[in-house]
C-alpha cells in the first residue's frame, strides 16, 4: 500500500467555545472532534497519523491515544498559524515518499470517501488538492481563485480585495500533497500578511509559481463545516445523526422514530432491532440481534443480548451485560452487572456491581445496596433464584442457585442454593383493634378559626396533630 500520512492539526484554544476545555475535546455523537478526525483518516487508509496539539493540552494527546495508540503527537508552542502547525510534524513527512493529508480538528465531520477522493487525485498528478466547498456565507473563509481547472491560489478573507470576497468557493482547510511537494513548500511560506501568520494555504501561490499542479475538489458545506461555537457543534451534532440513524437503517435496525433516537459514532446494532421513539445510546453500547430497546431507555457502556427487552425507561449504565432473552423493564437500572440469559428485572430495582444468574428473577423494589458509603461491593444472584419484591440486598453477598428471597427482606447474610431466607419483620395482627371496624377520624386535628389565621406554619402544624393521637391511640 501507498505511503499515506493525516496530519491533523489541533492546537487551537477554541476561545468562542467559551469552556475550560479545549475545542477539539468536545464531543460530537460521543466521541471528542479530535477523535473523529483521527478515525477519518485511519478509515481512509493512513497508515501514519500525526496530531500537533497546544502547549500544555496532554488531555488531548490522551483523547487520540484513546483513539488510536500509534497515532503520533507533536506540539506546536507557539499559535503561528497553519503553516507553522505542518512544520512541526515535519519528522512525519521529511523523507518525502507517498502521499500527506492535513485535516483539522475541528472540522469532524469529513467523510473517509472524500479523503478517498483527494489521494485519487494526486495518484492522478495533481501536486496539491484542497477541498473547497460553497458556503451560504463565505465571510472569513479562504478564498479559491481559479482558472478553469487550475487553482492558482488561496486568498485568506483579511488579504482578499472586494472582487476575491465575491468568490463564492472556499477553501475548508482540507488539503492533500505529494509528500515531497509539501516538503520542499513549507518552507518558503512566510508570515508577511494581515494576520502576520505561516498561511498554509500559501503552499498553493508558491506550488504554482514552481509550475506544479493544484486543483480544487468541492464538497458540501455539511460536511466540511467548522465547529468554532456551541451552536455550530449543535449544528454538527445534528447532521452526525442523520449520518448514524441513517447508517443503522440501511443495516436493517427498526428506528420507529429516528428523529428522537441519538446515537453514538460507536453504537453496534446486530439484525432485527427495534428501537422505540426516545431513547439514548451513550457510548460504547452493542445491541446484539432481535433485541428490542423500548420507549425512553438510556444506554451507555452496555451490552445486550440477542432478543433481550430494555424499557421502557430503563437504565443501562457502564458495565451492564444483559444476556439472551433478559428483561431489564420500566425504572431498572443496571450498572457494572451481569443478567444472565432469561432472567427478569421487570419493575423498579437497582443492579449494581454483581451477578443475576441465568432465569432468576428479580422483584419490583429489589435493591442491590452496593456502597457502605466508602466502597463498593458485589451482590451475586445464583441462577433460578427469586428475590421477593422491595428486597435490599446488602454487599457483599450471594443468593444461591434456585434460592427464595422473601419479599421485604433486608439480606445481610449469604443464603445457601435452594434456601429461603426471610429477613424482616413479622407481622402482628391485634384482633377487634377498633371497635366499629373503621377508625374514626381525630378530632384535635380540626383547626380553631384563631389557628387558621396563622397562615405559613398550619400546613405543617396540622400533619403534627393529626400524628400524635394516632400514636396514642395505637398504645
Ligand atoms: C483556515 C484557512 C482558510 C479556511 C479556513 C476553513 C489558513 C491560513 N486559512 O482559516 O483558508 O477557509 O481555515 O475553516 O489555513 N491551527 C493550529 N495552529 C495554528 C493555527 C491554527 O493548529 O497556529 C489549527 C486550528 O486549531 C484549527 C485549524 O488549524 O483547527 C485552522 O486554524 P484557524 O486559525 O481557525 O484558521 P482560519 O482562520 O479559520
Ligand atoms: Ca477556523
């Protein structure tokens, strides 16, 4: 295969974002801008990638870690401008052989086709290829001047006279090279312009001059759009999951409603899935095949199994793994555990740090009291067995195989395969307790008029007298 290397530049601050955090960090469909790029370029075929990044940002240099451990980082220390960001992934470069991409960070969404495209393009001859696009306002954009086929130039929008700002056809900062090309131009960029920046896109006017070959490419503006404010990151949220619903779609998932179902860049759906309107997929979710995700669930960093049944309003945090034919049903959450295949959570419980063995069943109220208020703990459910409705189970602790938990027991002890365990209070009845059948109702609780008068304190006041004769009368 072809030598080819991304570099993708990410040193911007991102002021108008106006967060703490750098711009390329945010995330677009779950995953950071950063991450998107890295993954562009790898789907298209880098065998090498090299990330300049700011001074002091190693968040960043983890986040495309993350994404990909042999991509390599370079840090630019002082904000010169674009052409001064390429240079510091010279190293990357310098040999000269294949071809050389440069992205930014902070347009995510390029497709790998289009990257596809450009290599296509210098393969063919071309020397430089930039991507251009027609934006509805090219106010602040390069400008493409071209003469027929032939790009003869880059003119940033502050060097651009009246007649360049008419140019409707941008430059979107995506750009190939030969590799020996940008080697030898890199250097002959200088910084005398308005900015008093290394303009990249200068490579352009000085390739020319050198009687090499630039063209342009043009794409949409969807997807070479900039993310430089919250809003715009909100504009490509959107057009990311078109992308992703549309993708799931075509893969045979039922999206009864996609506009109200979000995705992540990584969602995994296996054949025949429905997922009803309303529901959220964090990161790192795998639905495996027939499963079926009900109206306002919430995913992330779980996995379900084939033909499972999730919701309506469930939960599924890091760590859930639900097995084949599993229930999780309305107001369960799960995180950090295992359901075996066939067992049901069908109402109201909290899973946390354990185990449900395979068929057991979990009542309405059952609570995995996880946490002592300083570490955590497993709870582990033998398979067959039943915990009774409004359970606490408290960990670390294991019910055994086919085990029965009586309903309302607090469980501190382990109980051994087939056992009940009952752990709660029993009940007292006291026959002919009131003496007409129905209690009748306290008098001291009827306010005076003069009581009535003292307005904010009687609400309160009123539930404290109707208490105490109860408690009385009980004696
Ligand atoms: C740049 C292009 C312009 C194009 C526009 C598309 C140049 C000179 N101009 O302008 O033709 O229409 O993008 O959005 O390239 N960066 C660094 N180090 C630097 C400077 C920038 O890493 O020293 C990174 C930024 O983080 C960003 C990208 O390069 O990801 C673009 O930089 P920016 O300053 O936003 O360029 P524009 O003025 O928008
Ligand atoms: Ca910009």
């Amino acid at each position: 295969m072809a030598e080819l290397l991304s570099i993708i530049l990410a040193a911007g601050e991102g002021t108008r974002m106006r967060s703490a955090m750098p711009k390329v960090l945010h995330p677009v469909g779950g995953l950071p801008m950063v991450g998107h790029a890295v993954r562009a370029a790898r789907s298209a075929g880098s065998n090498r990638i090299a990330v300049v990044i700011g001074p002091g940002h190693e968040a960043v240099s983890a986040a495309v870690a993350l994404q990909d451990p042999q991509a390599s980082v370079f840090t630019q220390n002082e904000r010169l401008g674009t052409g001064h960001a390429v240079k510091q992934a010279r190293a990357a470069f310098d040999a000269g052989h294949g071809n050389v991409i440069v992205l930014y960070a902070d347009t995510p969404l390029v497709t790998s086709a289009t990257i596809a495209s450009i290599v296509a393009k210098l393969d063919a001859g071309a020397d430089i290829v930039v991507v251009g696009f027609e934006p509805s306002d090219p106010t602040g954009y390069g400008r493409l001047l071209t003469e027929g086929s032939r790009l003869m130039a880059i003119r940033e929008h502050k060097d651009a006279s009246e007649d360049e700002r008419r140019i409707g056809l941008v430059n979107s900062g995506i750009m190939g090279f030969k590799s020996a090309v940008l080697a030898s131009v890199i250097d002959r960029i200088d910084n005398k312009n308005a900015k008093g920046e290394f303009y990249l896109t200068d490579a352009v006017a000085i390739a020319d001059a050198m009687a090499l070959e630039a063209v342009a490419l043009e794409t949409t503006e969807d997807e070479v759009h900039g993310i430089n404010t919250k809003s715009q990151l909100a504009d490509a949220e959107d057009v990311l999951q078109w992308r992703l619903r549309d993708a799931a779609m075509d893969a045979g998932v039922t999206l009864i409603a996609p506009e109200t179902v979000f995705l992540s860049t990584d969602t995994k759906f296996g054949r025949d899935v429905t997922v009803e309107p309303n529901v959220v997929f964090g990161p790192g979710v795998v639905i495996e095949d027939e499963a079926v995700i009900h109206a306002f669930s919430h995913l992330e960093g779980a996995h379900v199994g084939k033909g499972a049944s999730v919701g309506p309003f469930a939960r599924l945090r890091p760590g859930a793994k639900l097995g084949a034919k599993s229930r999780v049903g309305n107001f369960v959450e799960v995180k950090a555990a295992e359901i075996g295949d066939g067992a049901k959570a069908n109402h109201l419980a909290y899973i946390g740090d354990g185990s449900v063995g395979e068929g057991a069943n979990i009542g309405a109220g059952t609570i995995f009291c996880n946490y002592d208020g300083k570490e955590k703990h497993r709870t582990t459910v033998g398979k067959g067995a039943f915990v009774g409705s409004n359970s606490a189970l408290v960990a670390p602790v294991k019910i055994g195989d086919g085990a029965y938990v009586g309903s309302g027991s607090v469980i501190t002890e382990n109980v051994p395969s087939g056992a009940l365990a009952l752990g709660r209070g029993r009940q007292v009845t006291k026959a002919g307790w009131t003496p007409g059948g129905v209690k009748k109702p306290a008098v001291k609780a009827e306010a005076k008029p003069a009581e009535k008068k003292a307005a904010p304190k009687t609400a309160k006041e009123s539930t404290k007298q109707t208490a105490k004769p109860k408690k009385k009368t009980k004696r």
